[in-house]
C-alpha cells in the first residue's frame, strides 16, 4: 500500500475546519437564506448572522465592529486599501499620491501599486536585506521629508508568504502614526500564526483571508480604522457604508468568523507546535543537504513557513517530483512557457538565479505532525538527488 499523501501548503489554502463548515450550512438552506439587506425576518436572520461574524474577527483582532469590511479575499483587500488610498488622493482634493512598499510583497499589493502608477501614484520600494526585511533608515527619510514627497500610504506585508520572514510591524506602524501616515499591512500569513492585536497597534488597514486560516475560500476582511482617507473601488448599494457595496457572502463571512474566533484561541499553542516542526525538519534537511540554503534564515519567522533552495536544482522539477513521491509543496516561482522564472521575493533579496529557481516552500499547519518530518526530509533529499542527476545528464547530452 503506497504511503498517504503529506499536504505541505497551508500558506496556499487550509482545509474548512468542522465548526466552521457546521456554523455556515444553516444560511446555506432555507433556515437563513435572506438578503442581510432586506427588513423581513428572512433578512433579519442573515444579517444577524453576518452581524456575528464581524463581532468575532473584531474580538479576534482587538478592534471596533464597524471597522471590519467583508471582501471577497485577501487580494480585494489588498486592492481596497493600496487603491482606495490612491484614488482618494489623485481624484480628491490633494491631487496627489506617494505610496511606498517593499518589492517583496504579495503580488496583490504590487499589482495594485502598477495600478496607481497608471493613474498618475508616485510609487517607492524600500529596499530589502538579504533576509528580506524593509530598510527601515530609508522609510524614516521619507517619513521626515518635505510635505510635498510625504507618503500618502505605506504598505508592508507582516509575515512574508513565501519565505515567513516577518516584518517589524510595530516600528513601522509606530513611526507612520507619528508622521499622520496611514499604514496597511497584509496580515494573511499572520493572522491565527503569530499574535495579531491591533487594539493599540496604530495600523490603518489589514487584510486578511479566511482560507488560511481553516475558513472557507472566497471571503476576507478589511480592516479600516479611519474611512476618510480612502474611497471605495467597487461601486453599488450602501452596503458596508458604500465602502464595499454589494450583497455580502453571509456563509462565507459565518464560517470565517468561528475560523477566526477558534484561531486566535489557539494561536500560542499553534506557534509553539509549528515552530516546533519547521525547525527540526529544517535540521534534518540541512543534515541531509548539507549545501542547503534555507530563506530569510537570519530573521525572525512565521512558525509555518520554511523556504529552501537546493542548488543545481530548479522548482518545477523539485515539485513535480516531490508529488510523485507524495508531497505537497510550492514554490515562489512561477513557470511560464516551459521556463522557470525567479522568484519575484528572492530576487529582491539577493539570491542568485540558480537559488531563486530552485525555491521550494513547505507550509504547516492543520495536517502537519511532527512524526512526517523524517519522511518529509528523507524523500527531499532523495528528489534532489534524483533532480541534480538529471540534470547533469542533460548539460552531457
């Protein structure tokens, strides 16, 4: 009998937890079906529900109910924040828009910041270390600049999806305050992994995701602290205060309020236990693969995310290869047209092309068990073996 498979991608999604599902199949049925916007008692019901769920990822958060905005996932999110801030500048009565981020963001962020370059945003990305955190001396320079080149926005993510390096996140949200700066910051791959209180944390904007947290795909939050410096990107109804108008994903919003509520309960114990797991994997990868180079490994990190390159192989082969074998890994690399491109992260940190081809992410969570780990690594090291070896027969051929 061939062995189960290991999933081994949380940070891409994360199966529904029980309650959640539980929590949502009653306004999936004729129990609770309304529109939340209607006055009948069918209405009244689903409201109730979505009422709910906004009070429990604001309890989670450490945040005010009505500053919670349901989205369509984190990438909207994203957008809403970077854009909205934008577009409020640009087409409001200051005319003008500074956005300022790191090139190592989630490609929601740095598509919504091409955006606003069309429409006329000034766009600058902090350079990064080679453990790909933000150069804070030079956010602190344009911070202290002249009204004129003072940012509108600055956007950094918390926890970095692909190598988990984490942001100094309180420093930054900290020195935006004191200069009247808004700050968003992604929080997806934080939210239930590393604690996420933002009762005194002066963050404007935070995104995050129900899917990764045991929720259901399709529905996130915005978190909006001051709705006078941003202007919707979706236009309709008087839903959400018009800032995101449109009937709202009651089930969606339900299942991610429990996901939410039941994560951040457990969210130490959850640290503690995959902090555990990535780092003796990672001991038993580097043991194996003595030449091994481990991402983001001299800064503070997500306890879920490890990301490693194997030199003298490439991702795509690492990944088809790892399936086979009965993982389920990722990369931050992207295959267009048969050719492996570097990964947008590792390139900004410095790594060559060879190592930022070659990245493969492992992510935990849920199914993660400490007793997979000698399989995991054991399995990797025979996959580059196999990788490197078929390789070096091509360069002969």
């Amino acid at each position: 009998m061939p062995l189960p498979p290991i999933y081994l991608d949380h940070a891409a999604t994360t199966p529904v937890r029980p309650e959640a599902r539980e929590a949502m199949l009653p306004f999936l049925s004729e129990a609770a079906f309304g529109n939340p916007s209607s006055s009948h008692q069918f209405g009244r019901s689903a409201r109730a529900g979505l009422e709910h769920a906004r009070q429990q990822i604001a309890a989670a958060l450490g945040v005010e109910t009505r500053d919670v905005l349901f989205t369509s996932g984190g990438t909207e999110a994203d957008n809403m924040a970077v854009l909205g801030v934008a577009l409020e500048h640009l087409f409001g009565e200051r005319r003008r828009a500074h956005l300022v981020s790191t090139p190592t963001e989630h490609k929601a962020v740095l598509a919504s910041l091409h955006q606003a370059q069309a429409f006329g945003a000034r766009v600058t990305l902090l350079p990064v270390d080679r453990d790909g955190v933000a150069d804070l001396g030079v956010l602190e320079q344009l911070l202290r600049g002249a009204d004129a080149d003072l940012p509108t926005l600055v956007s950094v993510m918390w926890v970095n999806n692909e190598t988990g390096a984490i942001q100094p996140i309180a420093r930054i949200a900290e020195r935006c305050a004191a200069a009247g700066v808004p700050f968003h910051t992604d929080a997806v791959q934080a939210f239930g992994k590393v604690p996420v209180d933002l009762k005194s944390l002066p963050v404007t904007f935070a995104t995050l995701s129900a899917h990764k947290i045991g929720g259901p795909k399709g529905v996130g939050a915005l978190f909006v602290r001051d709705r006078r410096g941003v202007r919707g990107i979706v236009h309709g109804g008087s839903q959400q205060g018009g800032l995101r108008p449109g009937t709202e994903n009651i089930a969606g919003a339900v299942g991610f309020g429990v996901a939410a509520e039941l994560a951040t309960g457990e969210q130490p114990r959850v640290c503690q236990e995959l902090r555990a797991i990535r780092d003796v994997l990672q001991a038993a990868l580097l043991a194996r693969v003595p030449d091994l180079v481990v991402h983001a490994a001299g800064a503070e990190r997500g306890p879920s995310i490890l990301s490693v390159s194997a030199p003298g192989t490439d991702s795509e082969a690492m990944l088809m290869h790892l399936d086979l074998a009965g993982l389920a890994c990722a990369s931050g690399s992207a295959c267009t047209t048969g050719a492996v491109e570097p990964s947008h992260v590792l390139a900004a940190m410095g790594a060559t092309r060879d190592l930022s081809t070659a990245a493969v992410r492992f992510s935990f969570g849920s199914l993660s068990r400490p007793d997979q780990v000698p399989r995991i690594a054991e399995t990797y090291a025979k996959v580059v073996a196999k990788v490197r070896g078929l390789r070096a027969g091509l360069s002969r051929g």
